[in-house]
C-alpha cells in the first residue's frame, strides 16, 4: 500500500496517565504529545503510538459500538516489535508493570520471541528472527 505515508495505531485505555508512563518506561523516551484526551508517542518518522482514554473514544464511538470499557483486559490487539536485544526489551517491559503471557521462545514461524500484556491487556510482542 505505497498510498499510506505514515501510520499512528491508538490503544484505546481506562488510564491515560498510568499507561502514559507505562509506555514511557516501556519505549525508553518521553511522549511527544500528552495532552487531556490523548498521548502520542513518535517510534520513528512513519510511526506513532497513541493513547486515548475509553470515555474520550466513547463520545464517538457510542451507541454504535459497545463501550471500549467493556473491553478492558480482553486482548483487543497486539505490537509486535521487532527488537535489537529481545531479553532486555521484555524484562524491560515486565519491570515496567507487563504481564507475562508467554515467555521468550523459539517460534515456528522463524522468529523469537515473548508475550507481555500492557495495563489494559493489550499484547506486545517482542521478537527477533532466528
């Protein structure tokens, strides 16, 4: 899709202040907007994370769709971060506040790497190739 520039994925959270330092921790590096209602982090120059609490979201998104609330806990997406040191990049995230879902392994698609759940169960993986 030569057509897309740049991408920004939104994780839709119940606390913008604690998954914003969370995240901080996490990426190492300060958010690049936090403002009420949403936090931008700048991964390199085509990618951002942001962070936008459930009940801004929810001023949108509702009646049409259920409540992002509903969703707390249930894994609704995953990152998954190719990384330089995979052992430090997941401790790093446990240390953090993650929840380990699965630890470091060799996986059959050729890749290594381990599971973590952030504040509101969304997975990140971080992996390198074999």
């Amino acid at each position: 899709m030569k057509q897309i520039l740049a991408s920004e994925f939104i994780l839709y959270v119940d606390n913008q202040e604690s998954t914003s330092r969370f995240y901080e921790a996490v990426f190492r590096t300060k958010p690049t907007l936090e403002v009420p209602g949403m936090t931008e982090f700048t991964l390199s120059e085509t990618l951002k994370i942001g962070l936008m609490p459930n009940s801004g979201i929810a001023k949108i998104l509702t009646p049409k769709t259920v409540h992002p609330e509903k969703g707390n806990g249930i894994p609704r997406c995953e990152f998954y971060f190719y990384v330089t040191d995979l052992q430090f990049e997941f401790d790093n995230a446990v240390k953090a506040g993650a929840k380990i879902i699965s630890d470091i392994e060799d996986r059959n698609w050729g890749d290594r790497v381990g599971y973590v759940a952030d504040l509101d169960g969304h997975i990140i993986a971080f992996a390198e190739k074999l």
